[in-house]
C-alpha cells in the first residue's frame, strides 16, 4: 500500500521507495545482518577450563547404546542355580543377560565383568555389559555362592589356556 509515496508493505517487509526505485537489497541487507548477529550467539554452556570431560566408553550401557551386535542369552534362577549355567562372549562384544526370577530377590555377578546387581524376585531383569579383558572363566555368583561360568574368548572364540 502506497503511504504518501514514500513506503509500500508487501507482506511482512516494507519497502522504500525513491526515485522510483525499490531498494529491496536494502532491505535484505538489513535481514542478512540481523541474521548474522543470532548465528553469532553462544548456544551452548559454557564449562570450566579446567573440567575434564571424559565420555563413556562406545558400546557400553552408560553410552545409552547398545550395538547391533548384542549377545544376548536367558537364564531362569531355579532351586537357587542358573538354568543354563554356562555362558561365553567375545572380548570387546556388548552382551545382555535376562534373568528371570524365582518369587526370591537375589544378587547376581560375573567376576571382573559385572558388579553384584540386584535381581527382582519376580519377572525379568536386564543386565547389560560389554565384555572386557583377557580370555578365560570367570565365575558367576549367585548371593556369594558360585553357580555357574562366563566364558570371555578372545576375538576369533577361543580361549586361552
């Protein structure tokens, strides 16, 4: 809409006008800049120079992920036992163990792999872990008592020994 002459409003930007000229790069100067002064705001946080920042291991459950390549094996407490009672995975494979429960809660572990977690007495429990360190048997605990073997095989399935 023409205001005295001098401005016109197309849409949500106003043009001038002189000389009969639109100055529309005038007006897109003006949009580029504004532009270019939000691009330039800082968007994250800043931390402290001398915080070490130390992200968790790739492929291991604090990641928040868990690889396709997940082992991932059942067993049911019975009788206080693990049914199967033998397990084996790969050095630097992600592997998921479901327990199911026997009505009785119960603390389970794998040595050097997975820390005494608690196992609800009833339905499943999930314990993800990524198997670490040199091949060999480790023993699975069952409230302190040994139930059963982890075997942790070095990359082409064996283990040493």
């Amino acid at each position: 809409m023409l205001a005295h002459g001098r401005a016109m409003t197309e849409g949500l930007i106003t043009m001038a006008r002189r000389r009969g000229k639109w100055t529309f790069s005038r007006g897109a100067a003006v949009v580029l800049i504004a532009l270019g002064l939000v691009a330039c705001g800082e968007t994250v946080a800043p931390t402290d120079p001398g915080e070490e920042i130390t992200p968790p291991v790739p492929f291991s459950p604090t990641a928040g992920e868990i690889p396709e390549d997940t082992f991932q094996a059942t067993a049911t407490i019975t009788d206080g036992s693990l049914d199967p009672d033998r397990f084996a995975g790969e050095v630097g494979t992600a592997f998921q163990l479901v327990v199911e429960g026997d009505g009785t809660e119960h603390t389970l572990e794998i040595q050097e792999l997975v820390a005494p977690t608690t196992i609800a007495p009833e339905g499943q429990t999930t314990i993800d872990f990524t198997v670490i360190g040199d091949s060999g048997e480790l023993d699975i605990l069952l409230d302190g008592e040994s139930v059963g073997t982890f075997e942790r095989q070095s990359a082409g399935g064996i283990t040493d020994g």
